[in-house]
C-alpha cells in the first residue's frame, strides 16, 4: 500500500519572505559601494515584437487604485474581460470574449505559467500587491505563444527597482499598511531595494502578507468561509555587466491557509442539517462541509540579453521560467465515512509543475524591416493525489489511494518555432506576416488505482503526439497623424489537453475509457482595429483619444464532454460502444464582439468610458451534435465603466469616482424549454459606483507618503454577476492603505 505524501515543511514556508527580504537588505550595501566602479552600460529596451489591436495594458496607477484582492478583479474593468467564479479567496476565473478555461486563457508572471487546474476551483492565483505592470493580449493574435490562448494570454510583471526608486535616488525602502472594512482584511508590506537600469546592479527584495475575516454580501449576508491568511515574497536581481549585457533573476513565492468549501467557485454554504447538528454539535456540523486548504505556488525566472551597440541586426534574449501550483486539502475526520470520490477524497495533493526556454532575437535590417525568429520549448506536469479512506479496503481503488476522479496524472511538451517580419513598403502602412510551428506531446500515466485500468474497458495510456503551423497577417495603416486603422488575421489551433485525452472511468459506465481519438481544435480570426490621438478637440491643451476593437472568431472540432441521453454516439441516437472516451469533437462555435474604450485629458481633469459587447453560439448543441443551435455558456453580459477624476497637481492629490454598468444576461442554453445543466442561471443587470482618492505631497514632511482611500460598492448593492453563476457579488468595502518611500 502506498505511503501518504509528505506535507511541504511549514517552518521553511514560513521563513522564506524574511529570507528575501535579510538577502535583499544584506545586498543594498554591496550595490552602492559598486557606484564608484560603474562600468558603461547603455538602457537595455524591451523588445515590443506586435503592436496590434486587442492589447491592453495597466500600469502601476490603475493596479493600485482599486486596491484589488485578486487578479481578476484588477482586470475587471477593462473591455471584454471579467472576474468570474465566486470572490472567496482561490475562487477567481478570468473570462475574456467568453472564454475562461486555463487553455484558452493563459496566465503568466513574470513569464511564468501560472494557470491552476481543478474541476471547481479558481484557474489563477496572483497577489495584486507585487504587480506593477499587466498586459492582456487578446484572441490568440501573436505568434510568441502557441496551443490554445483563443481567449487571451495575461502577462503579469511584478514591479522594478525603477518602479520603487524614488527620483535622483539608487537605494531605498517601501513599507506600506492597509485596511478593507468588509471581511477586516490587514494588509502589510515591505520592500528594499537598491540600484536601477542606469546602474551596473539592482536588487529588490518584498514581502507582503494579508489576513481577512468573513465578508458580507449587499444584503448583510456573511459569506462564510471567505476569509484566510495569505503570504507573497519575492527577490529580484539583475546585472549589466558589459554593454549591452543584461542578467536577470526572479524567485516569488506565494502561499495562503484557509478553512473553504473544498468548492473554491462556489456560493453560500448550506447550513447543515439538524441531525448533523444533534449527532456532531454545530460546530463541527459546519467545519465537515469544508477543508483546511493549504496552497503555495512558486515561481522562478532568468534571462539574458544582448542587444549589440554596433550590430542592430543582432538582439538576443534567453529566458527560462518554471513554477509549482501545489495545493493540500483535508477534510475533518468526522467525515470520513462519507464517499468523496468526485471531489478528491478525504485529504489530496495536487501538483501541477511548467517550465519553458525561449530563445529570440530581434534583428533590425534597415528602415523598414525587421526580422523575429525563436525557438521555444515547454513542459508541464499534472500529479493528482487523493486518499479516499471509504475505499481503504478496497485492492480495486489501490487501498483509498487514487488519482482522483477529474484529476489526470501526464505530461505535456511542446516544442515551437517562430518567425515575424514587419515590413514597411511605405511610411504609413506596416505590414506583419507571422509563421509559427508546434508540435505538442501528451504521456498519460495509469491511475494508481487498478479500477481506472482496465485494457479492455479502453484505458489507454499510451503518448499521443499533434503537430500543425499558426499562420497570421497583421496591417496597419496610419491614415492621419493621430490615427490607425489595422486589420489582423490568424489561423491556429489548440491541442487536447492531458484531462480530455486520458480522463478514464469506471468499467461499469457506458463511457469508460480515455479519449485517444480527439482532433485539435482550430480557429480561424478576424480583428479590425480603429484608433487615434487627437489635441485641442474641445479645448486648448486637451487630449481625446480612442480605440475600437471589432473582432470574429470561428471555431471548429471544439473539444467537450459526451452530455445528454441519446445522442452520444457518433450518429443521431446512437448508443456509443463500449469503452467510448468521455470527450468528443463537436461542430464548433461562433463569437464576435467589440471593445471601445475612450479617454478624455483636459488640464486636471481625465475621464474614460470603456464598452464591450460579446456574442457568440454553438453549431448544434453541447449535448446533442445534430440538435439546434444553442448560445455559447460563458458569454458575459455587455458591460460599461465609467470612469471620471480629478489631479489637483501642486497638492498631490488625485480624487474620482467610477460606474460600472452591466446589462441583464438572460441568453442562455435551454432544452425543450428546461434550463440545460450546463448553463448557468440567468442575471440581472446592475450599477455599482465606487469612489477613489490618492494623496501623495510633493514637498514638506510627508513628501514620501502616500495615502490611498478606495469605497467599493458605495450604495451597498445586493447583486450576483452572470459569471459567479448566481452567487451574489460583495457589499460595501471602504479600502484603505498608508505606504511610505524612504
């Protein structure tokens, strides 16, 4: 029988931010004694391979305004994009044009993978307070990222010793405390750092920790079990020893302790019953609806950069990222009598490892050329774990030691080449071809548990292995001096998935086998792009600027589970044969939309109004492939925010306010007039208005303070988005936080 996986050392977990942060301070004086012995170095640029419609970008400002909890809320106001799943801690989705599964929007910090999957958990986990930057590129238009990213690819960077510094300085220090009154988060954080990108060193080291009580919903509800402890360290070094030479390396680490519904996406918990009550006391009645969930992911990257003083043909890069998604839950032992077979058992391990090297280089031949070609490689591993003590004596299920149902053991490698020329035939027009090549390859492993395989039931285990090319062409034309229109097109595809190839059940069900037979998915985009920047439109001295994004995407031989009684064979009421896989190849989908965001400058004053609208159907239906078409699930309802301030210069003070308009969603999947099960319910529209303010002095005793106020939900509204699938939205929470530069 198998021995019970050893638990991570809580003493080094808990020593790890303190030791960035004694490595970091140990360092400041090494960075400065170097001031004196400076060698040349010039200011390495990042390399901005497409500049295309459908990007989108915040900066230090926007990330810090809201005073977020999570990624996806920091998002949320942007167009097309939303926070889903529920706001409990590690229950966040991020939904872009409709799309929300970790293959079809891709997440990385710091170029990290970090995208967690498990059935009813949140897919991301990033603490806000470390970012400085974020770019989402929407709808799988750069030729830098390969398999899937129909929806988006999110880049996250933490922030720079160049973020930190304050002016005309090369070392210095952060401290910052907050409070949000929903759920009595205390936030504190810390950082030193010294150096800079006009210096030979940097170095930066910052903790963070965080912990919440319960939160309440608009109508005074407690959300139980919405609160826990959560910890984010990093350390950040780079070296520019020669010109043109950089070095860089960054560890963070992540980690938080909570007592959840082992159902992170879920709602309000049920209370127990009154027998539960009387047999367990209530205490203990309601501790057996949930976990003690114990998470850490961390991540590490490296790069090195050459852009040559003489040669512009040559600007290399070598970057290598790698991370750990781990997450340890264990239920009470009052319930383990219970069968938890399709929720993980009784205690589990998930383990989910990915590492990537790119290799490129950006080389400038004239005026107007420029040549992009890499080579990338990645890896990523799925180790499942549960013990499931009701089958402790049971040879079938390896004695209650399992690869939980849901949750495959396997392997991923992919292997790419790209190439991207940007070609300017005349001044104003830019014209951008992109080839990419991957070939991916998927290595299941069999199930602990002898009952998931069985050969004559269909488990097969064996490596699969797609192959196929990306091509894309990007136009752009600049009609006017403050204006651009583009066009882009793509042609690319999405491997199955290690989840949808070696899923396997039981001998006993009709659908027990794995599901070999899987064809990737393909989709075909059309994005049409509109901007411009012009001065002096209403007034002197201000600035309007616009950009309008409209956007097509087909897709075809989708990959989704066999649903429905009847038709989940090959043929119209078809029973499938025996040992049938549980996912298929369906006839496709269709979603189009539009982003439209405008902003407005004049002296003090800025305004924006962001718009998005998504549309989208399925070819046929989810359960039935000949039966009539039906809406696209996770389409979100159309979505305005407006945002409006004011900068009061000579004080430091900025102050505003921001509506957030959403329409009622009520197009939705129904059979023969019944709600399907796979659709979500139905919402309401809603307005929510949250006030800001920023206070950070330019002169006197608290020039390095800065002092934040954020009111969310001022008017307490009771509402549930479309996207938590009915589970109701956080009341009013007043955010608050005090930081200090020195």
């Amino acid at each position: 029988m198998m021995q019970q996986q050893p638990k991570n050392g809580r003493a080094q977990a808990a020593a790890f931010p303190f030791c960035l942060s004694a490595l970091a301070l140990s360092l400041v004086h090494f960075s400065v004694a170097a001031e004196d012995q400076q060698l040349q170095t010039i200011k390495v640029q990042s390399t901005a391979i497409q500049k295309q419609p459908g990007v989108d970008k915040l900066g230090a400002e926007e990330i810090a305004r809201p005073q977020a909890r999570s990624l996806a809320e920091v998002l949320d106001v942007l167009p097309g994009v939303n926070a889903g799943g529920s706001p409990r801690p590690g229950g966040q989705v991020i939904n872009v044009w409709g799309y929300r599964t970790v293959e079809q929007v891709q997440v990385q910090l710091d170029g990290a993978n970090q995208v967690f999957s498990k059935y009813q958990q949140g897919t991301s986990f990033i603490e806000p307070e470390l970012l400085g930057k974020v770019e989402v590129i929407k709808g799988a238009q750069s030729a830098l990222y390969g398999n899937g990213g129909f929806g988006a690819v999110i880049r996250a960077e933490t922030k720079s010793v160049d973020e930190l510094l304050m002016p005309g300085e090369s070392v210095g220090g952060f401290a910052k405390i907050g409070r949000q009154s929903n759920g009595g988060q205390i936030s504190k954080s810390v950082a030193a750092y010294a150096g800079g990108s006009e210096h030979s060193a940097d170095i930066l080291g910052y903790i963070s920790q965080s912990r919440s009580g319960d939160g309440k919903t608009g109508d005074d509800l407690t959300y139980l079990f919405s609160g826990g402890e959560q910890k984010a360290g990093m350390l950040k070094l780079a070296f520019r020893p020669w010109a043109g030479h950089q070095f860089r390396l960054g560890m963070v680490r992540q980690e938080s302790d909570m007592r959840t519904p082992w159902a992170a996406r879920s709602g309000q918990v049920e209370a127990p019953s009154s027998s539960d009550i009387k047999r367990y006391g209530e205490a203990e009645a309601w501790l057996r609806k949930t976990v003690m969930r114990d998470q850490k992911i961390d991540s590490l990257n490296g790069e090195w950069s050459y852009a040559s003083p003489d040669n512009s043909w040559l600007d290399l890069s070598v970057n290598y990222a790698q991370s750990r998604r781990y997450q340890h839950d264990k239920r009470p032992e009052s319930a383990w009598k219970v069968d938890y077979r399709s929720s993980y058992g009784h205690e589990s391990w998930v383990t989910q490892n990915s590492r990537s090297l790119d290799i490129r280089n950006v080389a400038k031949l004239g005026d107007s050329n420029s040549l992009t070609t890499g080579l990338s490689w990645s890896k990523q591993d799925w180790d499942p774990r549960s013990f499931l003590a009701t089958k402790a004596k049971d040879p079938d299920y390896n004695y209650g030691w399992i690869n939980a149902y849901g949750g495959n053991r396997g392997e991923e490698t992919m292997r790419s080449a790209y190439l991207i020329h940007e070609w300017k035939p005349l001044p104003d027009w830019k014209i951008t071809p992109s080839l990419r090549y991957d070939q991916v390859a998927l290595y299941g492993k069999p199930n602990l548990a002898p009952i998931y395989n069985v050969a004559s039931a269909g488990h097969d285990y064996r490596p699969v292995s797609f192959t196929g090319w990306s091509p894309r062409l990007a136009i752009a034309w600049r009609f006017s001096p403050g204006g651009n229109a583009s066009f882009s097109y793509v042609d690319t595809w999405r491997a199955p998935t290690v989840d949808e190839v070696y899923a396997a059940q039981t001998p006993l069900s009709n659908l027990s086998g794995t599901s070999r037979y899987l064809k990737p998915e393909k989709l075909r985009g059309f994005y049409y792009g509109l901007d411009f920047e012009r001065s002096g439109v209403l007034s002197a001295g201000d600035k309007l600027s616009m950009s309008l994004l409209a956007y097509r995407q087909l897709v075809r031989d989708n990959i989704y589970m066999r649903l429905g009684n009847g038709n989940t064979g090959d043929s119209p009421g078809q029973t499938p044969p025996a040992g049938t896989g549980f996912y298929r190849n369906l006839s496709g989908y269709e979603i189009h939309g539009y982003d439209l965001t405008l902003d407005y400058q004049l002296r003090g004053w800025f305004a924006s109004a962001v718009l998005s609208a998504t549309s989208g159907d399925h070819r046929n239906s989810l359960r039935d492939p000949w039966g009539n078409s039906e809406p696209v699930v996770d389409i979100p309802p159309r979505k305005a925010v407006l945002t409006t301030g004011y900068r009061v210069a000579r004080l430091g003070l900025t102050f505003g306010g921001q509506g957030k308009f959403v329409r009622t969603q009520d197009r939705i999947p129904y059979f023969e007039g019944t709600r399907t099960a796979y659709s979500m319910p139905p919402s309401k529209g809603y307005v929510l208005i949250n006030l800001f303010a920023a206070w950070q002095p330019q002169s006197g005793a608290f020039k390095h303070l800065e002092a934040r106020v954020a009111v969310d939900n001022l008017f307490n509204r009771s509402y549930s988005p479309y996207l938590t699938e009915g589970i109701q939205g956080m009341g009013r929470s007043i955010r608050t936080s005090l930081s200090w530069r020195f």
